[in-house]
C-alpha cells in the first residue's frame, strides 16, 4: 500500500535541496544491491532528519538500526564540532557496507556498533539529545523504555515506521510488525511523560519530545 502518492512525493523531492554525492552513493548502491532497499530512509526522509538534527544541534546521537548508513549520514550533519552519532545494527554485512559509506564521509563523527541493541544499550554509557528508532518493530517499546531514562530532558525521540505500509489500519491484521506498531503507538499516546506528534511522512514518524 503505498502511503504517499508518488507524484507527490515525486513533487516534494523536487523542491528540495538534493542529495550530496555521498548519499546518492548509499542510495544508488542499496537499490542495485540490496533486497530490502525499500527500508532506506531516502531523499525525502533523509532530508527531514538533517533538518531536525540542524534544529537541534544535538551533541550525541543514537541511532538504532544502521541498515546501509544512509539516515546516519543525514542525521549526522547537525552535530556540533565535538559530537558523535552511535549507530548500532544487528548484521554484520550491512554494518561493514555503512562503514565504508561512513569513512568516505571524512566526518570521523560517526561510530558504528555491531550486534543485538537490547545487548548493547543498557552498557552505553551516554546522554542522548536525539535518538532515531528504525530497528526491528517487535522491540519497539523495549527500545523505548532502555533509551528514555537516557534521553535529556526536552531531548527528541523520532521512531520511524510508525504506519507500516498502511496495515497499522486493519486492527484485525495478523502481521506481527504491523501489530507491534500499533501497540508502541498506543504505548507512546498514553504516556504523560512525553510531548509527541505523528508525521505523515514516508511510512511514519513519530516525533517524541522528554518533558
């Protein structure tokens, strides 16, 4: 189910400022090499998270789910002088592919960690003031729970995904992804604790904001 029209998003992406070289790269390369390119933030997206990450000037970034390192490399672009981003993915192929992609980047910002987040978050010795969720949607609210405490106050949370494909909107589906997605938005909404906003965007973002 295609979420935004196409000529839209085709319409969107041609009023804004396009990809640098490098990111043009990680795209050209995901689309031709990889089967589940479909999960690459992209143009549009990508340029969202820059933005964001400009707006806040965040310090440290945690990002959950490298893929091929295309959203790192976006969000990474608003850190101060002395920032680091921490990108942490499951696979081993696509953690080194982004690696490439990262040391190309001549950033030196971004610091890649390989292996199970719910392993290696609670010995991340860190305080995060944007943290970007775009892992396995099952672990969704377990992410959630091990990154809030961690999270300075008035620091943002984005958690993408948030529409699955559209299946979000059969509360009656059997799909376990789409079931979880519904269940951490339902889980976000009801928590006092937090400032959010839901943004149609690609496939869905949550906005989340520490009061």
């Amino acid at each position: 189910m295609d979420i935004i029209d196409p000529a839209i998003q085709a319409y969107a992406e041609k009023y804004t400022s396009p990809e640098d070289a490098l990111l043009a790269e990680v795209s050209a390369f995901t689309h031709a090499h990889h089967k589940e390119h479909h999960m690459l933030s992209g143009h549009l997206q990508g340029k969202f998270l820059e933005m964001i990450s400009w707006m806040i000037r965040p310090r440290r970034i945690l990002e959950i789910g490298t893929f091929t390192g295309y959203s790192a490399l976006c969000l990474a672009k608003g850190l101060t002088p002395d920032g680091e981003l921490h990108t942490i993915e499951l696979r081993e192929a696509d953690s080194a592919k982004a690696r490439e992609f990262f040391n190309a980047s001549l950033t030196g910002k971004i610091i890649s960690h390989t292996g199970n987040a719910l392993e290696l978050l609670p010995v991340m010795n860190e305080t995060w003031d944007l943290v970007f969720i775009d892992a396995d949607k099952v672990s969704y609210i377990e992410y959630f729970k091990l990154v809030l405490p961690r999270v300075r106050q008035n620091g943002f949370i984005l958690a993408d995904n948030v529409f699955f494909h559209g299946q979000v909107l059969d509360e009656q589906t059997n799909n376990k992804n789409a079931r979880a997605m519904r269940a951490f938005s339902e889980y976000i909404s009801e928590r006092q604790d937090i400032d959010k906003v839901m943004i149609t965007i690609r496939d869905g973002l949550y906005l989340i904001r520490k009061l």
